[in-house]
C-alpha cells in the first residue's frame, strides 16, 4: 500500500531552493546576503534550538523582530520546528500586542537578542512576567509566555497567524494553513512567471498578508528576497533609488505606495527598466494614477489583486495599457481553483449586486480566540462542501463578466492598504478613563481616498493630550488623521451616534480649524 502523500510545508520550499539554488542569493538586506544554502543551513541550526527550548509542533511562536534577515530565519525556523509562525509589529504598543498574545494562544516570543526591551514589556503585559531572553544564535533569543493554549495539533496543517482589525477592539488571529499560503504562492509565481533571475522586492510589513509572496514566492521560484530598508518607506525618491540600485524586478506594494514614487520619487520606466511586474492590492488605485503608471512603465505587467486577509488574494484583474479609466477598475475574476461568488442576505449566489464570498484553497481555517481556534463553518448556495468567507466587500458584475467594488457592508475601511475597522478605534479610544464617549468616522475624497476622524467627548484633556495618548494605544496605521473635541456627539432621531452627520460635517471643521491654524 502506498503512503498518502506528506502535507504541504512552506518551509520545504526553502529545503527545495537550497537543493536546487544552493549558491544562488536567497536574500539580502543592508548590505548583507545569504546563500540558499547558508539560509537553510541556518534555518535548521535555530529550528533545533526552538525544539530544545520548548517548542513543542503545533504551539504558536511570536516572531517579534524588526523585519530583518534575523526576522526570514525566524519564521522559518518556527515553520521547520512544526509549529505555527506569528509575525508581531515591535512598533506597536506593548499593551495591544499583549492582547493579540493572549487572544491567539501565543506561548513563546521571539525577541531580538540585542535589544529584547520591547518583547520583555510585551510578555510583562501578557502575564506578568519578567525574564530575559534565552539565547537561540543568529542574534535571537525566546521567551516563554505563561498561556495555557495547547498546541494546534488538530487544525489542519496549520502554519501562519496573521492579525487584522476587528470591532471587539482587539486584532483577530487569523489562522492560516501551510496550503492556504502555498495555493497563492504557487498562482502568483506561475502568474507572474518568476524565475531564479528574478529579485523581488519586499516593502511591505511581515505582519500584512503581501509578505506572504515576497517570503515564500522568492524560495518557490529560487529568486532572491530583498528587503527593503524600513527608513527609506517615508521618502519617495530614495524608494526608486533603492529600487534601482537593487535591480528589483517584481514588485508588490499598496497604491499609496505607488503614487508617492510617482509624485515624489521620479519613478519611470527609463528610471526603472528592470521592473517588469508591478502588482499591487490592499486599496483601490485611483484611475487616473494608475493609467500615468501604465504609460511610464510600457514593458511591465500590471496586477490588480484583491483578497482581504483571511483569504489573501483570490481574484486578479492583469491591467492592459490600452485600458481606459474611464471603463472602471474591476477586482477581476477568481484566481484558479478558487471560488469567488456574489451572493444576497441568505448566502445564495447572485447575478445581482451582492457581497462578495470566498471557497477554496485559500481560505483560512479560522479566528483564534482565547487561545482557541474557532473554525469558520458558513455556506453558500450552491454548496461545494467548502466553508466560505463572507468578505463584507459589496460587488457588482460588469459587462464583461468580471468584478467590480462597491463599497463596504460595516464600518471598515481601507487605508494605506491597511483594513482598519473604526469600531476597533473607538473601542479603544474608550478604554481610556478621560474619554465618556466617542466616535470614529470616515470622510472620502475620492474614491478609495479619505481620512479617520475621531470625534471624542472627554474630560480634562485639551486635543493634544488627547492625541499623544490616543497616539500610544493604537498601533500608527490606526492613530487618526484628525482628531475633535466636542461637548456632545451628534445623534439621530433614534437617540444613536449620526456617524453620517459626523462625517459630512468633518471636511468643513477641518478647513475651519486649518485657518485657525
């Protein structure tokens, strides 16, 4: 009788590169470059010193790193290990990354060995320990957490946790298996043709579900990781700079991204002639931008793709040069062996507009809370036998069959290509004791463009005050971009917060107070 075929293993990808590549750049960053070799060579030496320390398969291991080299060997390491890899942002407040610690059943932490104060007050904050890391090499170190989740040994190959916004005021864990990640990594480097040639260039956050191709579409094909600088992000030009210099030829970053390099940093096709994929998700491009991108860049193929992060990308629109802003921009159409339905209030797919639900391959296992994992078990008409995710994104089908956004069913939005939702803000916000009530809006500009205002009833706070502390509870892509005292919050004739009062009349406060200014 013959074995079942082993479970898939991102890290096996890497063991397969080195076979393959063994020489060949795996990734580099700050000067810096490992070999394929040397990156699995390395990846085993921790994966056995995570085993010595405790990491029992199964467990989840924080991986709370500056995104670095030392941050690739980590995860991996944790995914060789046979437990499950949690990236955590070091630049968020110690007190929220203690809670999404918690929520997800979180039992170790991995800290940077030379400076482990941020993950020391993490685990301080989780349960109220205090230790100092035990050293692990490669210039890391781990801490236990005193958590009694027990290990994934249930839940279906799983692999990877990422965190997104959720109305409780506190980050879902959102568990994902080896499979849901491998599915997207092998459509996309088989999408975009990549090859060992290739140099892909990594912008965004380990935290945000784009990371997944740069990590693991990079081994899949045997082209090299290169990360870019974290302080280079805030400044356009030196982001093509590095661009060039790096010879990046797959690219994957939020439009807002894009449109900074567009107007601040020079970007062309001539400044960039190695650059033959561009592809971008998180937020819509605004029309106008992107058909100046697709005039500059004539050679480089352009992707639209779409995936909230408990399905990561699940359709794709490829963007002809001859495409015209005034047809719209559409999500595209199911990225293979995946489906993608519109469907009414009973989960019944639709022709008709209708929120836009996900089966398949990609979609995650499930949400942890306390610890535990609560799998997703909704169905859609027809049934596949598959659980669907409801993606709270309204969509409609042109013409041609594909695609295209409406907005939103609740109060979340999109921002630099973060999915933030406003009930999350203002949970928080409330938490702090000045503050009796609040609330968060959303004002839009244009299409897919806007700004967070925070409308706060509090006591003895002036709005500076106000700021700085509202500035330390959330993590900075959440913190407001403005921010008003007031004495009462309007309501509707209902007695509830007039969220669309509250928006419409924050344009013109705005103005007032800039003249004030």
């Amino acid at each position: 009788m013959s074995r079942p075929p082993a479970p898939p293993r991102l890290d096996l990808l890497l063991a397969d590169a080195a076979r393959d590549h063994p020489d060949r750049p795996a990734v580099t960053a700050d000067g810096r470059t490992l070999t394929y070799a040397e990156l699995e060579r390395t990846v085993g030496e921790l994966a056995d010193a995570l085993t010595a320390a405790g990491v029992r398969p199964g467990d989840r291991v924080g991986i709370h790193v500056p995104k670095s080299i030392e941050a690739v060997l980590g995860i991996y390491a944790v995914l060789r290990s046979g437990a499950v890899a949690a990236p955590l942002d070091l630049a968020a407040p110690p007190e929220r990354t203690a809670r999404m610690v918690r929520n997800a059943g979180i039992t170790f932490l991995i800290a940077p060995a030379a400076n482990p104060a941020a993950t020391r007050a993490v685990k301080e904050c989780a349960d109220g320990g205090t230790a100092d890391p035990r050293p692990l090499g490669s210039h890391l170190g781990i801490l236990p957490v005193d958590c009694p989740a027990a290990p994934l040994t249930d839940a279906a190959g799983a692999g990877y946790v990422l965190f997104t916004s959720g109305s409780t005021g506190w980050p879902k864990g959102v568990l994902l298996s080896h499979e849901n990640v491998l599915h997207f990594v092998r459509w996309t480097v088989e999408r975009f043709g990549v090859t060992p040639a290739d140099r892909i260039g990594s912008q965004s956050s380990l935290t945000f579900d784009l990371s997944t191709f740069d990590l693991f579409g990079s081994a899949l094909s045997g082209a090299c990781l290169v990360l870019l600088p974290d302080l280079l992000k805030g400044f356009p030009r030196d982001v093509v700079e590095w661009l060039r210099t790096e010879r990046i030829s797959v690219f994957y970053a939020v439009p807002t991204l894009y449109q900074s390099m567009l107007h601040k940093g020079g970007a062309t096709g001539a400044e960039l002639p190695g650059l033959r994929v561009i592809a971008f998700a998180g937020e819509p491009f605004p029309t106008a931008e992107l058909k100046r991108y697709t005039a500059l860049f004539g050679n480089a193929e352009f992707y639209n793709l779409y995936g909230p992060t408990e399905t990561n990308v699940c359709t794709f629109e490829r963007v002809d040069h001859r495409w015209d802003p005034r047809d719209g921009l559409s999500i595209g159409r199911a990225i293979d062996g995946v489906r993608v339905e519109l469907v009414d209030e009973a989960h019944r797919a639709t022709r008709d507009e209708g929120e836009i639900a996900v089966s398949g391959p990609t979609v995650f296992l499930g949400y942890l809370t306390d610890g535990e994992l609560r799998p997703l078990t909704t169905r859609i008409t027809p049934d596949d036998g598959s659980p669907a995710y409801l993606t709270g994104d309204l969509g409609h089908y042109g013409a041609d069959g594909k695609i295209y956004l409406r907005g939103r069913r609740d109060h979340q939005v999109k921002r630099r290509g973060y999915r933030i939702d406003l009930y999350d803000i203002e949970s928080v916000v409330q938490e702090l004791p000045e503050v009796r009530t609040c609330a968060a809006v959303w004002t839009e500009s244009a299409p897919g463009e806007g700004r967070i205002v925070l409308y706060a009833v509090a006591d003895g706070m002036t709005r500076t005050l106000l700021r700085r502390a509202v500035s330390a509870a959330l993590p900075r892509h959440m913190v407001p971009d403005d921010i008003h005292l007031v004495g009462r919050l309007a309501l509707t004739g209902r007695g509830k917060i007039d969220r669309e009062a509250l928006a419409s009349a924050a344009p013109t406060q705005e103005r007032d107070h800039g003249r004030r200014q």
